[in-house]
C-alpha cells in the first residue's frame, strides 16, 4: 500500500457501497444458533415418551437436530471469534439483498406449513427446496430440480418409510 492510498477501514467509512467487518457481526449468527440449538434440547425433552419401548424415542430427532446446532454453531462462532485482525480491516462489500432473503425465507417456510395441511408432503417439500435454493442464488436445472427431488426423496425416505411417520 502506496502512502497516498488509502487504508481499507478509510475506504470502508468513505464508500456507502462497503461495510467494515467487526467481530460483532461475524459472531452475532452463530451465537443465536447456539441459543436455538439449546433451546431445542431443551424442548426435546418435554416430549412424552410413549409407554412401548422402541429403539428410537420421538425425542431422538430433536435431540440430533439441536445438537447439531449447537455443534455447527460453536464451531462458526470459534472461527468468527478468531477471525485475525487483519480481515477485519478489509472492506467487504455491502449486500442489501440479505434482510429480503431473510425474509423470503421466513415466508418459504411459514407457506410450507400452510400447504403441508392441503398438499402432499413430498410435493410441498420439493417446492419449499427450490424455493429456498432459488432465494440462495442457486442457478439451473441442477439446483431448482434435482437438488430438491433428492432431497425431499432422502427426507421422505427417512421419515415416510423408514420412521413410518405419516406424511
């Protein structure tokens, strides 16, 4: 850097089109899906076990998926707690489009559970996946057809046939 360039923290407070990182921002995520994640398993336990023993009690899904959270989410607040100094000079440019995908996200789901009561399950999952990969960015056939049948497949395989859980 010349000395009459400017720094990357006076280009990021100059230009309305970038935003200075700060640790705040990159640990502010992953510590609500900390808390998600615990709160979670916590709620799993509230679930009634059934008199029938099986091998797999109605708390073992919640207790996988909030574990999991709190898993991911340590490891990415860790990583967003240790970012070096150095990355947190450099300016990364603003994206407006975040708080409507955000949004859209929300919307994708609360839709989904309308439609699951009047619609079949493996219909409604495969439009909310490419409704979800489509507001991610995701591009082609590749990413709007065949990512969202396999996995509605895989989900539908999991819970319809293997966990008999109707769907």
């Amino acid at each position: 850097m010349s000395a009459d360039s400017p720094s990357p923290a006076a280009v990021a407070a100059e230009d309305p089109e970038h935003v200075r990182p700060h640790r705040g921002r990159s640990v502010i995520g992953p510590a609500v899906g900390l808390a998600a994640g615990i709160a979670v398993l916590l709620l799993a336990q509230t679930i009634p076990l059934p008199s029938v023993e099986g091998d797999i009690s109605p708390r073992w899904w919640p207790q996988v998926a909030g574990g999991a959270m709190i898993v991911f989410s340590a490891v990415a607040l860790a990583r967003g707690g240790l970012r070096p100094e150095a990355d947190l000079d450099r300016p990364e440019p603003r994206q407006p489009q975040g708080a409507v995908r955000i949004v859209l996200t929300f919307a994708a789901v609360a839709v989904y559970g309308l439609l699951w009561q009047f619609f079949d399950f493996r219909l409604v999952t495969f439009l909310l996946v490419a409704g979800l990969v489509a507001v991610g960015g995701g591009r082609g056939w590749k990413s709007l057809l065949l990512f969202p049948l396999i996995v509605m497949l895989v989900l539908w395989g999991l819970f319809g046939v293997l966990l008999r859980v109707p769907v």
